[in-house]
C-alpha cells in the first residue's frame, strides 16, 4: 500500500492564501527569505503568518545561499519546523541550526542524483527542482527520467507542478512529497484558491489511483 503523498504549498505571503492551502488540505507551507524573489517575505510578515498556521501544519522556510547569521536571526523571530536550502549550502552548513532540513537539487544530465543526496545523509529529504539560470526553478518542469529509481532520501518534487501534470507525475514517480508555487498562483507572490484546492484534489485521486 502506498503512503499518502504530502503536500506542500510554497511562497506563501497573504494570509487568505495561507487559509486557503490548509482548508484544502496542505501538510506544509513554505516562506521565502530570499530577497531576490517576488515571494519574499519580511521577518514580521512571516512570523505573523507563521502564527496563523495550525497544529500538524510544517512551517518551512526557504534560504538560497544566506548567511549563517540571517539563518539564526529569521529563526529567533520566525516559529519554522523545517529548513529548505536552495543554493549551494553543503551538508556542514546545513546542519549548523539545530533544524531538521532538506535540500534541492537543480536537476540536469550528468548530476548523479544518488551520491548528490548521500552527500547530504542528514536531511530530511530531497527536493527535485529544474536547473534554470539563478536559483529555483522559475516553473519549468524537468525531464522526470533523470531521476533514478531508488534515492537513499525521501524524494519531494517540484519544479513546474501544476492541478494539470501533477497527477501524472504522483502516479510515475510516487514521490514523498510534492511542492507547489508558480503552479497555483494567480500572479506572482499571490495565490489562486481554485488552484490549490485542484491541485489538492489531483494529488488524492493520484494517490488513489496507485494505493492498489
């Protein structure tokens, strides 16, 4: 029987969106803190937020290559449950804060996926994101045949998801997780209620489709 596929809803910064990602039913909910992106989120905002997030919710933030003291500063503020390192971070820096973490990996040929997330033993998990220009995956997919079929981590995919493809990519590639942000927005930074709650809905039919 297969596990449930978890679901996480990323970029999060208004509060009607985050109602709107755990009344359809999101197991997690992702804050950036990385400046350049239209979804950044300033400390006092994210922590506001943060505190709107009920019981059994994962509160995860999202750092690109910050420094060790802007880490430490966001989480003296910020209630997180789990870090997401987006950049070039390696395993030492990773598990400096005390915090359960897990890190993505641009997908492309030639990256061996396996010995990438032995590299990093003590996370949580392994986010599949496009390997595009700068850092995150800027909603394109990525060829789903790179990724090997047994990871020595849990496998959260991302890059490019959408209510439309996300389906098909839980019933090939049975990930533990899935990640969502340009997939239900309505515009940058702002999210469609419609599209989580299909987005949502995808995800259970796929998981009922496999659960055999």
């Amino acid at each position: 029987m297969k596990s449930r596929t978890r679901i996480k809803i990323c970029g999060i910064t208004r509060s009607p969106d985050l109602h709107a990602a755990v009344d359809a039913g999101a197991d997690a909910l992702g804050f950036v803190f990385y400046p350049p992106s239209p979804r950044f989120v300033a400390l006092d905002v994210a922590a506001r937020l943060c505190g709107e997030v009920p019981p059994f919710v994962s509160r995860v933030g999202l750092f690109v290559n910050a420094e060790p003291a802007v880490v430490r500063e966001t989480l003296a503020v910020v209630p997180l449950d789990l870090l997401q390192f987006h950049g070039d971070e390696d395993a030492a820096y990773c598990q400096q804060f005390g915090k359960p973490y897990i890190k993505a990996a641009r997908v492309r040929p030639g990256l061996d996926l396996v010995e990438f997330a032995r590299s990093f033993s003590s996370a949580r998990g392994l986010l599949l994101d496009a390997y595009v220009e700068g850092y995150g995956g800027a909603g394109q997919t990525f060829d789903w045949s790179l990724i090997p079929r047994r990871l020595p981590l849990p496998m959260v995919l991302s890059g490019g998801l959408t209510p439309v493809n996300v389906r098909e990519a839980v019933v090939k590639l049975r990930p533990w997780a899935v990640d969502v942000s340009s997939g239900v927005e309505a515009a940058k930074g702002v999210k469609d209620a419609e599209k989580i709650a299909a987005f949502v809905a995808a995800v259970q039919e796929a998981d009922a489709q496999t659960d055999v």
